[in-house]
C-alpha cells in the first residue's frame, strides 16, 4: 500500500496489544462505558476489571463454504455436478481476489488497517463520543473487529443449529449495539492481531463477511451479483460488493429497491479508495458514471442443492446427501461427519458412469413417461460393481426435484433407493426374491436337478418350518402365474419362475434360514431397515412385505455373481478436504453371504432366465455379454421387475405403480403393455452398461450341487397304492402310479417300483409303482426242450396263445427237430392266460 504518515493516535493504536489491557480500558471504559457510570455508581477503575475478565482469545478457523460434486465424464475428466451448502460461501486466498476489492474494504471500512494493532483508538474515541453524546459516528470497528463479530454470528448460528430461540439470544448477544459487546470486540482483535498477520485478517474479513441472506465471502457474492469471480471485479463493482456489509439486507444487490442506497454507499467507497490513491481520477470518473441499475448487476441465483444438477445427476446427487454418515473420512462419529459436512469446502467424486447413467435416465423416461396420468406410473433401476458395490446407474422416470413449486412431473423421492437414502418405502419384489430362496435351498446341500410336481397347488403347513418351529393350519393354496404342471427341475423351475416349485423348495429348509440368507446379501425392509423381514411362506416367493429397491437388489445380485461375496453399496470414490488433502471414499465393505459353490451354482442356474426358454428372454441385450438374473411380478401385476447380471455388473430395474393398483397386464403405455415396459428398458441400459463393463463368463455349477443329498427309494412291495404314496412322497420323491400289471400276488398291491427299491436318487426323482392285475401266472420255462414239448407245456400251464418265433439253421444232422433256444416272456416271468409267449428254435436246415 502507499506509504502513510504515521498519526500519534495511530502510534498508540499500534502499540496496544503491548501496552497492557490496563491501560486501554484506563482510556477506553471510561468513555464507553460512561452511561453505566453513572446509573450504577460504578467506578472507572473498576471497569478494568470487567475489560481484563473478557475472553481474549479466538482464531479465524474455517467457515462454512460449498460442497462440490463431481462424477467422471467418459474420457474421465471430472465434471462438476452441483454444489450443495448451508452457506453461500466459496473461500479464496487474497491472491485471487481483485486488489479493487481489498482497497474497498480497506478504504471504506478501515483506512488505517495496516497501522493499528487490531483497535483504531482514534476512531473507537469517536465513536464513544457518538454514543454518549447521541450524536456522530458510533461504529469504530475495524476491520479485525468486524472479522470477530462475523466470527461470534458464525458461532452463534453453529452452536444454536435447530433451536431458533437460543440462535436469536445469541444473535442478539453478538451484534447488539452495546458498550459490553464493543469492549469484547477490542479485546479479542487484539488478540486475532497479535495471532495473525494483516493479510490473514483481510483474507479471513473477505471470506467471512455476510453480503446478503446467505451469501457469504467476496467470491459467491462477485458470482452473484455480477456473474465473474473475485479476481476479475472493477473498481465499480468492487465498491459495490463491499458497501453491502454496511447493511446486507438493505444494501444486498439481490433487491432492484436496494439500488439507490447501495449505489450511495458505493460512491462514498470509491471516494475514499480515490482519496487513499488506491484508483486514479480517471477510474473514479469512470466508475461514478455508472448507476446502480439493472445494466450494472447481473445476478446468478444461487443453486445449492441436487435440484439445481442437470436432471441425470440429481438423484445419485441426492443418494450422497443421504449418506453422508456413512463416510469414515469425514470424522469418527456420525455426528462429526454431519458437521464437517455442513462446514463444507470438500470435493466429493461420485462412482456413477456417465454414459450409462445418461442413457439409462434417457429410456426411463421415454418407455415409461413421467407425465402418465391414468395411474401413477414409475420406473427407477440401479446398477452396482459386483466386487466393489460401487454404484454405476441410479435413474428414474421421474426427475429429481425437492424445491417448493416443482413441476407435478417431477418427485423429491429416489424411488431406486430406500427411506434412509432418498425417502422410498420400496416395492414388492415378485420372483425376484426367488434367487434367496434357491441359495437357502442349496446351501442344505439340494441340488439344481432335483424334481418337483409343478401340479401341486397346495402346500401341509406342517411340513413349514420357521425358526424350528412346525407350523400347522389349513393347507396353503395357489396358482402358478402361467399354470405350469407335471415335473420340473428346480433348474428349469427357476428359468420359468414356477411358484410351486419353490414353494416345495421352501418346505425342505427353515423359513428364518431364507431370511437370514436375504440379510447377509443386504436385503432388508426398504420402509424401515430396522425390522426384522417376514418369515412366511409366501416371502419365498417374494409375496409378502418385505419390500426392496433396486439399489439393494442390484447389490444382491452382485453378490451372487460375484461368488457369494456381497459388498454393500457406495457412491463416493474420493473425497478432497477443503486444505486440498484427498481422502478414501466409502470404505469397501464386502463379506462372504453365502458359501461361493452355493453362488456360483444358482449364478448358473439363474442364467437359465436369460435363454430362449426363460422369463427374460425379451430382456436379453444380445451384445455378446453372459446375463444371469430373474424377473417378477406380483399378484395383479402391480409391480414388475427384470434383475440381470454380469461378472461385471448388476442391475435391478423396477417397473410399477409408485401408488394404487393398476394391473399391468390390463393397461398399455404408448404401445406397449404396461407388464412388458421392463423388457425394452433392461435391454437398453443393459446394453449401455455392459459398453463400459464388459463382463466374462457366468460361474460353473458345483457337480456336488447339480443333484444335491441323494433319497433312498423305499421298498413298497406288497403295499396298497394308497399306502405307498406317502411313504414315497416322505422320502422327498415324486410319486407315480404305472398302473396294473400282470401278477399272482394279490390284486391292487405293489409288484416293483421304477426305479426299484434301495436304488440311491435325487429328491424329487419320480418312482413309479406297478400294482398287481391278480391273473399273473408263472412262465415255464421251456428253453431245450423240442418245439412240441414246449408248446404242450405251456397249454398245460394254460398260456395257450404260443407261436414259433426265429428259426436258426443249426447245420447238424442231429438237429432234424426244432429245439426252443430262447422264450419270450422268459421262464419265471409273469402274464395272464393271454398273453404271446413266441419260442425261438433251431434245427437241422429252416
């Protein structure tokens, strides 16, 4: 700055942080304090003591300042998405301010800054003489002063955050015009003077200052008012800047009424910053002839929140808000990161793809339109990183958007997340639960080729276990959704999601051991992750409350694929701290849920879903990629899903009604049956996704696990068909009547068995029984004999039905009779009176 004669008052300002505090208060009180004086008898020696009680110590610390977020575009360059804060602030160092904007305040605020010990006495003198008297200047403060005064609001706004009577005391106790608050003012800048160099106070003062409402520092207030930086303000709208910390609210350029008074104030600054030589005539001149008019200001709103972000960023923007206690590099406790957060200044980098998130939100939105208006018709899907959980896609039909005034078309829910993370309560998930109650089922080591009666519609309620307790009741009836009947693997059960056959699997393992299967994978209630889930026998087939979202079925998916390890979804790659310092993201978090041959087995079988003979077949992107995953839908088709996965990535893609009852299948939306929006939706941001990850191929099935226990076949012979049935069914096998055969064993009991007894088979494998006609008789056996011994036999035995069969030339004179070489049936065996018995012979020449 330009060399200055030094004033005595400026000498003695200058040397009061080493005079003693005695000795300014000896001054000062007397004159500040006069008015108590004189109420209350008080003597001005004894002030000294009030001034020497003051607190003397504080620190311009880090003030409250924006959020960035950023993802990677798809060359990888970070691009900023939003910016989220509680206070409009962006802190700059003094070197990227405009000098017209330290020569303002300077000149405006405390023309002799770089004199002064942190107090001007010259001016608190008149001050004083202001107040007793009731006449001239009262303010005084510097601008170390003003700094800790912003400080103390700043403190008292923190500290009181949600009790708005203890933030108005405090406001009030901070900024109320007082002796006693004046008095506190001097002595704690003091102390920030002696601590801090003048340059670290001017930075701290331009960072700091309120210019209007909730904006904050020199930097969000340049970018307010007149859309540049700090760095780059005139001399005009530097003035203009720093004449609103005057008055912030009646001189803030936010206001078209506030411009005469704040264009007053400006002019009174650039007077002073001519007078100081800090700008030439010239650039006064210049700077008078501009009026204070809507020409001059040109505001850029402010835009904290995800509201503001282009439409495809807001809800993974949101996602993170929402999960800011999750994020260890921000403090130890929940509670520390929260405020940290609040402090702002960090730089978050988001996990999202860029390309697929853009063209997931793209097909949202046209298959599934969010201005639908015969029902509320909604649409979000989720894709995570199998061995990171971190989150790629996170869309919906409808745009975020949480400000007042929204459009209707727009919600302030993520419906691809749950309560804790964006304020949905989750959907049914259908036969996309399915999958859990396959991994429950083969981790109690059943296999994929095991046999179930799709035919069943009714299930013993005894034989359902829930946390080892049998239950009992009515039988427990229901419909397959496309009527499937007669055997069925549960390999080929899952491709064609065949309600009966898992709610067979269900009844051969604990109903608590699928629940506990679907907690280790991240499954939980969406609407309240506290709760235990439904234990009933319809949750094995995804009817029942425990509702999910897509994010945390992707992750569950992912963790199948990924070979029974799950990791629990994130969204923040790095973190940069305000001091520029990177940090760890969140935390990878991921366990081994289920045993990896048990994973890689259903990951196998699951991927049977996405072949011609599955669900999914219109789902299948065709893009060279292995899919594994399953569909659903619930009763009356009110919510669908389509889940798909690679080694590479999961997505789960939820189609429904967000509230009420449509029936999917009843209702087309432009075309398409509403049931079957899923199809063209999956296929499109699978295809997307699997751009950016390419995945490998699907995990082997274990061989243990293809036929899993093997079941004894029960010895039934003898037994009536009404008595063998559920000693069959008991053994896990599947039972069949072949029918009656010829036998001498008392007619309707059990002959033999097929396959027979003792033999060792899967569960669910079908025996057949053969029951006894009663006309059997014993086959002679006849073989040696001449053709007419044999056929004399056989009448006398009562089969009179006999034939000569093959003749075979046996070239031996001796052989001039034909000989029986062979009988069929053969000797021993049974049939009726009736049946063909044909003899084969041999004999000299044919």
């Amino acid at each position: 700055m330009p060399a200055q004669k030094k004033s005595v008052s400026s000498l003695l300002g200058a040397t009061l942080g080493t005079v003693g505090f005695s000795a300014l208060a000896g001054v000062l009180v007397t004159v500040m304090v006069a008015p108590a004086l004189a109420v209350t008898g008080m003597t001005a020696s004894s002030t000294i003591g009030i001034f020497e009680g003051l607190p003397d110590y504080i620190t311009l610390g880090q003030q409250k300042q924006q959020n960035e977020i950023y993802i990677n575009a798809t060359d990888g360059t970070p691009v900023k998405i939003a910016t989220v804060y509680d206070q409009n602030r962006q802190e700059v160092k003094l070197d990227q301010m405009s000098k017209y904007l330290k020569d303002a305040a300077i000149a405006g605020e405390d023309a002799r800054f770089y004199e002064h010990g942190g107090v001007d006495l010259q001016s608190l003198l008149r001050a004083g003489f202001g107040y007793v008297t009731g006449t001239g200047d009262t303010g005084g403060s510097t601008l170390a002063m003003q700094t800790v005064r912003n400080i103390l609001v700043q403190k008292a706004l923190n500290e009181n955050e949600g009790d708005q009577d203890a933030q108005d005391k405090a406001y009030k106790e901070a900024t109320e015009p007082t002796p006693s608050r004046k008095l506190k003012e001097m002595k704690l800048a003091i102390s920030l003077a002696k601590q801090y160099s003048k340059d670290e106070i001017l930075q701290g003062y331009l960072n700091i200052a309120n210019f209007g409402v909730n904006t904050y520092g020199v930097q969000a207030a340049a970018n307010q008012y007149f859309s540049v930086n700090a760095s780059d303000v005139t001399p005009a709208q530097a003035a203009s800047i720093i004449a609103i910390t005057q008055s912030p609210d009646q001189l803030r350029l936010s206001n078209p009424d506030n411009y005469k008074a704040n264009q007053e104030r400006r002019d009174y600054i650039l007077k002073k910053m001519h007078a100081e030589k800090f700008i030439s005539q010239k650039e006064l001149d210049e700077a008078l002839a501009i009026p204070v008019d809507a020409n001059f200001v040109h505001i850029t709103p402010p835009t904290s929140g995800c509201a503001y972000a282009a439409p495809e960023w807001r809800l993974p923007c949101d996602y993170l808000r929402n999960s800011i206690t999750e994020l260890t590099s921000l403090g130890a406790s929940t509670t520390e990161r929260k405020e940290n957060y609040k402090t702002g200044g960090y730089k978050f980098y988001l996990s999202i793809d860029a390309q697929a998130q853009t063209a997931a939100r793209q097909v949202l939105q046209e298959r599934a339109p969010a201005d639908e208006s015969r029902f509320q018709l909604g649409a979000a899907a989720s894709t995570v990183q199998p061995n990171t959980g971190r989150i790629l896609v996170m869309a919906q039909n409808k745009d975020f958007d949480d400000r007042q005034g929204a459009d209707p078309n727009t919600t302030a829910i993520n419906y691809a997340s749950d309560v804790t993370h964006g304020g949905s309560g989750g959907f049914q998930p259908g036969s996309t639960y399915k999958p859990i109650t396959l991994l429950a089922y083969l981790e109690a080591g059943n296999g994929v080729n095991q046999v179930f009666n799709a035919s069943v519609r009714s299930i013993n309620m005894s034989k359902v276990k829930t946390c080892g307790d049998t239950g009992g009741g009515a039988p427990f009836t229901f419909q397959n959704d496309a009527g499937e009947s007669g055997p069925y693997t549960v390999a080929r059960g899952t491709a064609r999601s065949v309600n009966s056959v898992f709610l067979q699997m269900a009844t051969q393992v604990d109903q608590c051991d699928i629940a506990d299967v679907a907690s280790k994978l991240g499954i939980y209630k969406a609407y309240d992750p506290k709760a235990p889930l439904d234990t009933f026998l319809t949750c094995a087939i995804g009817v029942c409350g425990n509702n999910v979202s897509p994010v945390m079925m992707a992750a569950a998916y992912a963790g199948i694929v990924n070979h029974g390890v799950y990791c629990k979804p994130t969204i923040v790659d790095k973190i940069i701290a305000p001091d520029g310092t990177e940090l760890p993201g969140q935390a990878g978090d991921c366990t081994q849920a289920v045993p990896a041959n048990v994973a890689d087995t259903a990951a196998n079988v699951m991927g049977g879903v996405f072949t011609s003979g599955g669900t999914a077949v219109a789902a299948i992107p065709y893009d060279g990629q292995e899919y594994m995953g399953k569909t659903g839908t619930t009763d009356e088709a009110k919510q669908t899903w389509t889940n798909g996965a690679t080694t590479a990535a999961s997505t789960s893609l939820w189609v429904g009604n967000i509230q009420g009852s449509q029936n999917l299948r009843r209702i087309y939306v432009k075309g398409t049956r509403a049931a079957e929006l899923r199809n063209p939706i999956f296929k499109a941001i699978a295809r997307a996704v699997d751009v950016t990850n390419p995945g490998g191929d699907l995990p082997a099935a274990d061989p243990a696990l293809l036929t899993g226990k093997p079941t004894i076949v029960p010895d039934v012979t003898g037994q009536t068909v009404d008595k063998a049935q559920p000693i069959i069914e008991n053994a896990d096998l599947a039972f069949a009547d072949g029918g009656p055969i010829d036998s001498d064993q008392p007619a309707g009991t059990i002959v033999r068995t097929d396959p027979g007894a003792s033999a060792s088979v899967a569960k669910g494998t079908t025996v057949t029984v053969f029951t006894s006609n009663g006309q059997g008789k014993s086959v002679p056996d006849v073989t040696g004999k001449t053709f007419d011994d044999a056929k004399s036999t056989l009448q006398s035995a009562g089969f009179s039905n006999v034939t000569q069969g093959t003749c075979t030339s046996s070239n031996q004179p001796g052989d001039a009779q034909p000989t029986v070489t062979a009988q069929t049936p053969g000797g021993g065996a049974m049939a009726n009176a009736a049946t063909p018995i044909t003899l084969d012979v041999k004999k000299f020449r044919c």
